[in-house]
C-alpha cells in the first residue's frame, strides 16, 4: 500500500491523537471532472424511478364524436374533443413511462470517478478522520449533534455543526446500529458503510468524516484498485 499522504486523526471531542498514513490510489488522483460527472449522471439515472406517464390523444378516454361539423359553422374544423389543443385532451410530447434512463458504468471507471471524488474532498480539506464514537449502550441524536459541534472546533470545518442541508457524509466501516440512530433523524448527515460509498454521496455532502480509518482505508483500497492495478501489483509480486 503506497502511504506518502498523512492525515489528522481526531477523537469525538475535536482533539487531534494521531496521524495516519493515507494511500494515494484513494486519496492522491487527479480530479477528473468529465469522468466524475458522467458517472454521478449515470447512478442518478439508474437510481430513477420513471413515474411520470402522460396519455396521448389516444389514450383519452372520450372524443370520439365529431364536435361539429367540417363546414359551415365559421368556427375551425376538429375532429375530436381530445386533441392536445382542447382541455382535457391528451398530452403531446409529454413523459412516458417507457423510458429508459438506465445506463452501463464500467467498474474501472466507477473505481476511478469515487477516488477523484476522494481525492478531491480531501485537496480541498473536507474529509475528517475519527478515530472512534462513543455513543455508548444508547443511542441518542443529542450525542450526535454534541459530536458535530466538537468537531466544528477543526480549523477548516467551522460550519460542519451548523450547516443545515448536506453538511456530512458518515463514513463507517461496518454497520453501527448506535451511531446510525444517533444520526437518523438528522436530516443534514447520511451514514453510509465503506463498501457502499459513492461518488453521488460523497459530492452530495460537504465533508466526509471518516470513523475508525484504519478499517476503511482498507475497504476503501480494495474498491478503488482496477484491474489494471491489480495485474500490476501481481506482476510486481
């Protein structure tokens, strides 16, 4: 594992205990706007649920009397009620739900889009490293919104315990049943396990926080290497 980046590690109260070495695969790439938009654009895409249906003329029900005759009433000719141009007619040109907004992502070049996005958070100095909760045996969001202000104390993040819309994403190594309640019902943090963290979370949210890094910097190796990478590394092995 290449470690030439080092980062802080703070406790839950906002005070710095050590420093960890961070690998560059997931943390030192260069930002790729074009790959990073084209992959957030496609998850979004898949992630949609294609409700909207709009009825043509045909699928009207009713019009299907002539509303008056073709000629001599000096009005213009129609021959339905259910034209696009009449109320309650049918929609032209309008959604359908047989579309499909699904698209193929390459692994590689999701592998690629999440540690430019990393990357990118951490150039930027928005990714904290915790090195634990401590929630305790009862989950409470009070505890929670105590760790966010402890926090805010970092230079950099003053506004991580005041920010009232996508302030931080929550970045777990395995599932933590205390430390998801404390969050839940905060409606500016999403907490997310390390495997299934995404360039659409980490772009949605202002900083990353990172718990128990050791873990997830691991995790978080082993989902960024492509394969090339990894025919590499045999190779050299």
């Amino acid at each position: 594992m290449s470690t030439k980046l080092e980062a802080k590690v703070y406790s839950h109260e906002g005070k710095e205990v050590s420093q960890i070495a961070l690998p560059e695969t997931v943390f030192g790439v260069a930002w790729n706007p074009d790959l990073v938009h084209e992959v957030v654009v496609s998850m979004q895409g898949n992630a949609r649920a294609n409700t909207a249906h709009a009825k043509f003329r045909g699928e009207v029900r009713g019009g299907g009397k002539k509303p008056w005759q073709q000629k001599g009433t000096g009005r213009a000719r129609h021959g339905s009620s259910r034209s696009p141009i009449w109320a309650g007619g049918g929609v032209a040109h309008g959604p359908r739900n047989e579309r499909d907004y699904s698209r193929k992502i390459n692994k590689n070049a999701r592998a690629k889009a999440l540690a430019s996005a990393l990357s990118h958070k951490f150039e930027a100095g928005q990714v904290l490293f915790v090195d634990a909760f401590a929630f305790g045996d009862v989950p409470k969001t009070a505890q929670a919104r105590t760790f966010l202000t402890a926090m805010s104390g970092v230079e950099g993040v003053r506004d991580l315990g005041t920010k009232r819309a996508n302030a931080a994403l929550i970045v777990l190594h395995g599932r933590d049943q205390h430390a998801e309640m404390s969050f839940r019902n905060m409606g500016n943090v999403h907490v997310v396990s390390a495997k299934d963290v995404n360039p659409v979370d980490v772009l949605t949210y202002k900083y990353v926080v990172v718990a128990k890094p050791n873990d997830v910097l691991k995790t978080l190796e082993t989902r960024v290497s492509t394969k090339t990478a990894r025919k590499a590394a045999a190779v050299k092995a």
